[in-house]
C-alpha cells in the first residue's frame, strides 16, 4: 500500500486512509479494444527500434510514462515479448494477452478492465494467477525433446487453464478503487520579454505542495527558480507515493508563445507546475494544488513569484541566460548573490532598470501580472 512521505521533507503530505491510498484504474474505451486485438506476430527488427503494434498501442496511451524505445521486442520460450524503453520495460504476456509497463517502483497493466496502476510489490489477482500457470507451463517446455506443435499445444492447453481459472474470480481487480483520468494542459506565456524554463507538471494527491507562498522554497524550486534548472525537482517527484505522474517537459516558452501537453490524474489528484521567468535572478511562476476540472475546461492565471532566495542584482553575472545583454562571459555567469537570510515565498517586484547594478530594460523585460495562463482541459474518461 502507499504510505506517508518519508526522507522527503521539502513535500508535506497528510495520511490518508488505506482505502484512500488504493492504486489508480484508467477505465478506457480504447483499452478494450487495444487489448482484444494485441497480437505480436510479424514484429520484424528495424534499424531503428521502434514500438509496434500491442506495444505501440500502449505507449501510446501513456507515451510521457514510457518513453522512447531503447531495442526491438524480444521474446521467451512461452511467447512473452519484452522490450526496453527509456523509461523501463514494456511486457507482453501471451497466456493471458495483458500488456504492462514498469519503471522500476510501478507497474501499468492494460488488461480487459482497462489501464491499472500498481506498486511492483504488488500484483492483482489475475496477476498471480498467471504467474502460477505460466511456471508450470515453463517447467514443462523443452525445446530439445519436443516439437514445435507440441510445444504449441502445451501453451495453448495452459491458455485455456488460465481463463477456465480467472473465469472463478469475482474480482480480479481487487486492488483498484479509482479510476486515472486523462488532461490536455496548455501553458501560455503571457509576457514581452521573460521566457518560461522547461516547466516541471505534476499530478498528485492532496496534502503534497511544491512550493507555498510565504513560505521558505525549497532546494529543488530554487533550482527552478534561479537556474531554470527542471530535474531535481523532477527527481524529487518522479516514483514518490502519492504521484500519480511526473514530469519534465524539456523545453522552455518564449514570451507570446504556448506549450500544451498531456497528463494522468486520479480522482481526488490535485496539480502543480512551476517553470522559471528566465531574465530574473529568482523569478519563477507556476501553480500549487490547484484543482483538475470534473468536466471541460478549467483556466488560471499565473502569477509572478520570487524564491528569496537570491538578491535581485539584475546583472549579467548573476543571471543564467544572457538575456539580450552584449556583455560578460557566458561561461563565467549566474554568480547566485545569496539573499541571507532566505526570505519567503513572495509576489515579486519586477524589474528594477537602471540604476545600481541592473542591467536589465524594463521596457523589454518587465512585465505586469498574470504573466501566463494555463488551462487544464478533461480528455478521458
């Protein structure tokens, strides 16, 4: 079962019941007819590796969870086929026709009731049913005395075992409660001059907060905030209990121009963002614990925030990008002038201009707030 957050402190998270803390279930249509029709039969090695079908089919469905693939499918003395992505390993099980996924700590599993979640400790009653029928299946192949119409036979005898048995299960789902939802999030930069860093998104139960205002912001929103740098807030979150997906998307937003992309949420999952105003010292924007929309189409707008945690100089130096400034060594920047004490989370404000040590236009880089928008769109189911 999930549990409490532990060795994370910059996340803060409420308990919640065990039945609350139950695994996520995505009921999708295509799902029944991805998994009714999955066959592997005529995968030919490419140069390339690529997805195909029952594979290609799944990634699909969660392409931010699996990622690219590393190698072509390979397959067992049974007629399993596996594949390395990226991200994890991709599984086809022949006995039952199931497809699942894992990255190491969760499993996905696209079977007749749709796409389910998983810890790896964990497995659904079908699961081990499989599992029991498969190692016995495995124990009597033998490639050296046999044909291959026997060996096929065997295999299609445990097929017909395997479904005789899971036929006898009232629930084979028994782990799963709630069911994932789909989101398509575009995020608008609204401003002239500030471009957006590569936002990290993420879904996730209440009671976790990426960042609060007033508060002190953490190591990894520092990061964001005064770097534009997206990962150890991604690692902080990517495979904790609690999120049901995180990510890193890899590439800023220029100013006046939008991002749109797709995330998975539970019922009561909540969602955060944070992305950096890239000509700031610390700025940074996002959202924290807002809610996903039941229906259609919910909008926020973005507010501008600093971390406290760095002085704002305004000067090429102090800075991570060059910002349209002609001067200084981009090998030899971003000299990160402490604010000491921290300070808390704060609306910021703005850019200062000429005058001290800014080198910064406010004509150009200035903004007024919201400086974005970000609207969060249902999709399935």
């Amino acid at each position: 079962m999930l549990r409490p957050f532990r060795g994370i402190p910059e996340i803060n998270r409420q308990y919640r019941t065990e039945e609350e803390q139950m695994h996520r279930l995505f009921l999708a249509a295509t799902a029944f007819a991805l998994v009714s029709v999955f066959t592997l039969v005529g995968i030919t090695n490419a140069q390339t590796p690529q997805f195909t079908m029952g594979f290609q089919s799944f990634a699909s469905l969660v392409p931010n969870v699996v990622g690219q693939p590393l190698e072509d499918a390979a397959f067992d003395i049974v007629g399993n086929a596996t594949q390395a992505t990226t991200s994890g390993l991709l599984v086809w099980h022949k006995l039952d026709n199931v497809v699942d996924f894992s990255n190491g700590s969760q499993t996905w599993v696209l079977a007749d009731a749709g796409l389910m979640l998983r810890d790896n400790g964990e497995r659904f009653q079908f699961e081990i049913l499989r599992e029991q029928v498969e190692s016995q299946v495995q124990s009597q192949l033998d490639p050296a005395t046999m044909s291959q119409a026997q060996m096929d036979a065997l295999i299609a005898g445990a097929q017909a075992q395997l479904d005789t048995l899971e036929a006898q299960l009232g629930q084979p789902e028994a782990l799963i409660e709630t069911q994932l939802a789909t989101f398509r999030v575009t995020l608008q930069n609204g401003t002239a001059g500030q471009p957006f860093s590569p936002p990290v998104a993420v879904t996730h139960v209440p009671g976790l907060s990426i960042f609060q205002v007033g508060a002190l912001a953490s190591d990894q929103i520092a990061a964001v905030a005064r770097n534009g740098d997206p990962v150890p807030l991604f690692q902080l979150l990517s495979g904790a209990p609690g999120v049901t997906e995180a990510m890193n998307l890899g590439v800023g937003v220029d100013p006046g121009t939008a991002i749109s992309f797709m995330i998975v949420a539970g019922p009561d999952d909540l969602f955060s963002l944070a992305t950096m105003l890239g000509c700031t010292n610390d700025g940074f924007t996002g959202v924290s614990n807002v809610a996903l929309p039941q229906n259609g189409t919910v909008t926020f707008a973005l507010m501008s925030w600093d971390a406290g945690r760095e002085n704002n100089t305004e000067r090429i130096e102090d800075l991570p990008g060059r910002c349209g400034i002609p001067v200084g060594d981009p090998l030899n920047r971003n000299a990160e002038v402490n604010t000491i004490p921290p300070q808390g989370i704060a609306p910021h404000p703005g850019i200062v201009g000429p005058g001290g040590s800014s080198q910064l236009d406010p004509a150009t880089r200035d903004w007024t707030d919201p400086v974005g928008m970000l609207t969060i769109e249902r999709m399935t189911p």
